[in-house]
C-alpha cells in the first residue's frame, strides 16, 4: 500500500515537470549537424569595368648603339645617338634610346634613312633602307668618304712638297722632287673636289639613279 502511494506521489510529480517545461517532452535529435550560414556573394553588374592598373615604362636590354646597362655606353656611342637618336637626351643615364614604344611593344626605332657604320653616318634621305634609291644614297655617301679621303691625303702631300722645296736649300734634286709632289698634290685636289659633282651629275642627270644629289632631310 505505501509503495502504491509511492509510485502515485512520483507520477505525479513527474507530469507536472512535464507540464511545467514542454521542451523537456520533446525528442532530441542526435547527431543532426548544423549549417553554418552561407556568405551571401553580391551580384555583379554587367558591363561594368575593373579599374586599369597604370603599367610604368619599361626599358630594352640594348638599344642600336650597343649601350647595354649596367656596362657603360661604347666610346662611339655618342655620335651614333646623334645619328639614329638625334631628338632624345644625349645623356644615356637617362636610357632615353632603351625606351619599348607601349603601342607597338618594341624598342623605339631609329631615325628613318639612317644608318650607323664605323664610316660614320649614313643617310639615304627621309625613307628607310628598304625604300626605292635607298641603294643609291649608300653608294653616294660612300663615294663622299672615299673621296674626302683622298683630298686629305692630297692636301698632305702638298704640304710635304712644299716642306721639300722650302728645305731644298737651292738642291735642284729635291727642288724638282718638290715641284712633281706638289703638282701630283694639286692634280689629286682638283680630281676629289670634282669626282663627287661629276658622279652626281652623271648618275642624276644622265642616268636617273634614284638617291643621288638628295639632300637628306632631318
């Protein structure tokens, strides 16, 4: 009988618990995992455009000249400049002739119709050398060394002829000697200063060769 009272008194209590806090009355779920909440990702308007990030200026490893940083510039450098890049700094700290063009993405070209050679420089006027009479201002810049060539050497030997005939103390040998330098200098004169008028005439007047008597244009 007390154990019937018993039994009765804990139902009791154990409804009213019960009654008393539902969520305890609930079956549990267990080993449910929980989702964590996703990032929401903002849509993208289309057409819309990134911000262009500015490239700064890039440089070659050599320019025409053969200047090729950190090696100083070639002794003959500063006359090449002039020849291929005579609009830039002619100071190669700047690197001025190393500059890539960002259009084309190449190195800055030379001046056109120029070329540098241990002769110098030489020009075939306002068009390349792939151009019609390119051939023609290279052969005519050529003659025009070769001839100013030998008018310095003609000069020289006048200067030495007259050198013999001032210290020929009256030594008809060497008074003659100096009289046939002196002459032969004169006549090679005369032949370099003419050559290049007579070959310019005859190759622009007579035989229309294209490049000769041009006068190339900067």
């Amino acid at each position: 009988m007390e154990l019937i009272k018993i039994y009765i008194f804990l139902s009791l209590i154990l409804i009213t618990s019960l009654v008393a806090n539902p969520i305890l009355a609930q079956p549990r779920r267990l080993g449910t995992p929980t989702m964590a909440p996703r990032p929401t990702i903002a849509p993208t308007i289309e057409g819309q455009s990134r911000p262009a990030v500015e490239a700064g200026p890039r440089f070659a490893a050599c320019d025409l000249c053969g200047y090729c940083p950190p090696n100083p510039p070639p002794q003959s450098w500063s006359s090449c400049q002039k020849c291929l890049y005579p609009d830039i700094n002619p100071d190669p700290a700047g690197q001025e002739s190393l500059a890539v063009d960002p259009e084309t993405n190449s190195l800055i070209a030379g001046a056109p119709g120029r070329m540098y050679t241990f002769l110098g420089c030489i020009t075939t006027g306002s068009g390349g050398f792939t151009e019609e009479g390119s051939a023609g201002g290279v052969i005519q810049s050529l003659l025009r060394v070769i001839f100013s060539t030998v008018g310095g050497i003609a000069f020289l030997y006048l200067l030495y002829g007259s050198f013999i005939v001032a210290t020929s103390q009256n030594d008809p040998e060497k008074i003659n000697y100096g009289k046939r330098v002196i002459s032969g200098a004169i006549i090679g004169l005369i032949f370099s200063l003419s050559s290049v008028f007579i070959i310019n005439l005859i190759a622009n007047q007579v035989l229309k060769i294209p490049g000769f008597g041009e006068v190339p244009t900067h």
